[in-house]
C-alpha cells in the first residue's frame, strides 16, 4: 500500500479517538497528505530508500517544527510558530517520514500525568479514568491507541519511561548527549534527552538509527559512532548478568506492580540470564536532587519567555517590569511558576552553596553508585514507576505525591544513564507494567537487544 493510504488511516484513526483521548494539540493533515504524495513519489523513482522511508508520526509538542504551531503545551506559546526544524525533527524529515501532529504533553515537560497542559488533560486508552502519565503522556497514548506508530518524547526525570509504563508501549531514553537536543525547547539542560516511543524495541531501533549522532550545534551531543541499532535485536541474553536494585523493591513499591515485575525477571531467568541483587544507596535522595538540579535549570532556561521575543505578551504594560510580570503571570501555568519560584530560589546569592552546589555534589554520588554497580552486572532490571496508572485528578492537587512518581527514574537521569521502558504485562487491576532497563552508557543496542528478546 502507500504511504497516502497509511497517513489516511492514521488521520482518520485520529478524528476517531482524538476528541475522547487529546493525544493531539496540533494535526497537521494538510501538510501530512502533501508530504505523502511527494514521498510516494520520490520512493517509486527510487530516490528514497530506507526503514524511516513512508513512515507517519509524531513529535512531542516541544520539538520545533518549521511552520508548525509548537507550544510546549503552555499558553506563553500557543501561538508560536517555528521558523525552523529541530536536529531530529530535521533528521525524520530528510529520512522521509510523514508529520501527523503535534502531542500533548505536560506544560514545559513538567509533570507526570499529563494534567498540567494548559490544553487539557490526555486520558488513558486502557481506562479513559486513568492519567497517561507524563511528561510525554499524549506521545503514550498516541501510541498505545494506534494513532502513529512512532513519536518522540523527551525524558529529563522519567517523561519518557513513566508514561509508557503507563501505556502498554516501548520508550527509550538514550545516553545524554547520544542525540542533539538543537531545537528541543529546554526544561533541565543538563537531563534532558529525547527519544522514541513505539509499541517495540525494533521500532525504536529504526528511530534511533535516523536521530542518534553528533551535532555541532548542541555542545553536549557526542561524538561517537552511531552503530546500527537493529544489527543485535535477536543475539542471545544467555549469561546476561541482570542487577536488581533492592532500593528498587523496598518500601513503596506496588505489591501488583511488583509481581509482574517478578513474573518478567523469571522468565529472563529461563532464558539464560543471571540474577544479581546491587545497590544504589544513594537513589533515595535522587528525587530531593533532582527537584534543586532540575527547577535551577528550568528558572535560567525560561527566563528567555519574556514578552518581549516570542511568546504571550501582555495588554498595555505600564513599563518594562509590568510587561515581564504580567506575561510571564498570564502565561504560564501553576506548576511552571512553582519550579521557577523554587530554582530562582535555590540560585539566589546566599542560598546557592547550601543547595545547588550540594546538590550537584550528591548527584555525582548517585552517578558513583551506578559505577560500582556496574562493576558486578551488565544491565539493572526494576520498575519503571511503583504504581499503575492513576486516576485523573488524584493526584493533581499534592506536587510531592506526584514528585514521588519518579523515584525509580531520576536516578537514572542524575547519572545519565541510558534507560528505557518495556511492556511486559498486566497486573490485577487491569493495568499494564512496564519493565525499566538501565544499560550503561552507550549501551543503547545491548538495551534494545534485551527487550526484544523478551517478546
Ligand atoms: N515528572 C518529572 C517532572 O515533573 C519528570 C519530567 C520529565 O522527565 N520531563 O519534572
């Protein structure tokens, strides 16, 4: 068939079950069908080869796309248009994929249920009464509801591997610096990554073999070769040596959530692999770091949301100052002002040594831990999150509830570490689990591997 009858059906798939889902903040049908006429052209002339050729997808609504609305899922830029591409958005295009649309996601990347969207809540295929998790919650149900086959999500705390925890599906946060972050609207510079997210590991391999590379203009992207990433999907695991983590099973964990996960360990077990208890003893202040590094990070980066360049510009200022405070107040929703209070907080002269500084010093013992860990085992096994998917709005009203989502995750983005989520079944509730996998760094295609063996 061609890739105008794919990108159809997911248009149609998506007038469908986007109204119920809000997957979506932007389709963009009319340049998606353009763009699928020129493609199926350029592949019967021969032009373009290769796995991206004719694919549709999407791309977290973070990622600039040139002419397309991209708005961070906040109002301070629900009206900006990118004059240009993103390093990966850039690399999809040339490789011959098709945009479908822009997807939801928590305003910023901040959140992990997808309720801080200043364009509404994204629900749960599995149960429409369930958040999809987040950041990268529309990106999850995207792909779990079938309405692309590939999208990229970011991932600074657990936005990638969280939600698809949540949503049955498979999502990968590669090494940082494995993949330019050019163009990727900045939340924590020093944790974010992007990746894909698709309902295999071999679909997230294609992906990471058309985005993964240097790119001069991240300073961070690293230069080191790309290997194919499909290459070793079906070596064998036998004599893997698997670490689980015993904070990772401690107190907090879901005991439903748990069993699957003993179900999954088990069967890797059969299939050669070598169990191992480690230990991360630092892991439990990874989330009181991470909520110093990470709103630091965010209070500089969104300093550039001004008013004056780009995004939601207030009526009649009075002056300068009343421009910035009222733009920025208007603009920006509760859980973006809240890090941004408690980052310009924990910068301020005075408060910086006793908090950023300190907690830059704790990250790299959380960093140490995963070192001495993988003296002993070639990849760490746990959950992704210690519960399944929640309900909508339960926990919208209580941020340390919601912090606490992560507490698996943010070690991994602390070290940066590659880490990624797989499915591997339902527990009682009804609800998929997700398996974490945490590789060490580079080890993307031994990551892959493992996960693919598992289906
Ligand atoms: N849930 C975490 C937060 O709110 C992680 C978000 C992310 O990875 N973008 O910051």
């Amino acid at each position: 068939f061609s890739v105008m009858e794919a990108t159809d059906a997911y248009l149609d798939r998506i007038e469908r079950f986007n109204p119920e889902l809000n997957a979506y903040i932007t389709v963009t049908r009319e340049s998606a069908q353009a763009q699928a006429v020129d493609i199926d052209n350029r592949i019967r002339k021969g032009e373009l080869t290769g796995a991206m050729a004719g694919v549709p997808y999407a791309l977290k609504d973070l990622f600039c796309s040139e002419g397309v609305r991209t708005t961070c899922a906040s109002n301070m830029l629900s009206n900006f248009i990118s004059p240009y591409d993103a390093h990966v958005a850039e690399k999809l295009k040339a490789a011959g994929g098709v945009l479908l649309g822009k997807n939801n996601m928590d305003e910023f990347a901040m959140g992990s249920s997808n309720e801080t969207s200043a364009f509404g809540n994204v629900r749960n295929p599995w149960d429409t009464t369930k958040v999809p998790g987040g950041s990268s919650g529309g990106g999850a149900a995207t792909i779990a509801a079938r309405l692309a086959p590939m999208t990229l999500g970011t991932d600074t705390g657990g936005s990638i591997r969280q939600p698809a925890s949540f949503c049955n599906i498979t999502g990968i946060k590669p090494t940082y610096g494995r993949i330019s972050r050019y163009g990727m609207i900045a939340f924590a510079s020093s944790l974010d990554q992007c990746g894909p997210m698709a309902p295999s590991a071999e679909d997230c391999a294609i992906t990471l073999n058309v985005i993964a590379g240097l790119d001069s203009r991240d300073s961070t992207s690293v230069d080191l070769p790309v290997p194919d990433y499909t290459a070793n999907l079906n070596d064998s695991i036998e004599g893997l040596r698997i670490g689980l983590p015993k904070e990772f099973f401690a107190e907090g964990l879901d005991v439903q959530v748990g069993a699957v996960i003993d179900r999954a360990i088990k069967q890797f077990q059969a299939k050669g692999a070598i169990i191992k208890e480690v230990t991360l003893p630092n892991s439990h202040l990874a989330v009181p770091v991470y909520y110093v590094v990470a709103p630091a990070e965010c209070s500089s980066n969104l300093s550039r949301f001004d008013g004056v360049r780009f995004g939601h510009r207030c009526e009649n200022p009075k002056d300068l100052l009343d421009l910035y405070e009222r733009s920025r107040w208007e603009g920006f929703g509760d859980e973006v002002k809240r890090r941004i209070m408690i980052g310009t907080y924990a910068l301020s002269a005075g408060y910086y040594d006793a908090y950023y500084l300190k907690a830059q010093q704790v990250r790299r013992l959380i960093k140490q831990d995963f070192e001495a860990a993988f003296k002993d085992v070639d990849v760490i096994m746990g959950p992704s999150c210690p519960t399944t998917a929640f309900g909508i709005g339960a926990k919208k009203d209580d941020p340390i509830a919601m912090y606490l989502e992560d507490l698996y995750t943010i070690p991994v983005s602390l070290a940066g570490l590659p880490g990624m989520t797989f499915p591997i079944g339902f527990a009682t509730d009804g609800l998929p689990v997700g398996m974490q996998l945490v590789g060490n760094y580079f080890e993307e295609a031994r990551m892959l591997n493992i996960a693919h063996q598992y289906q």
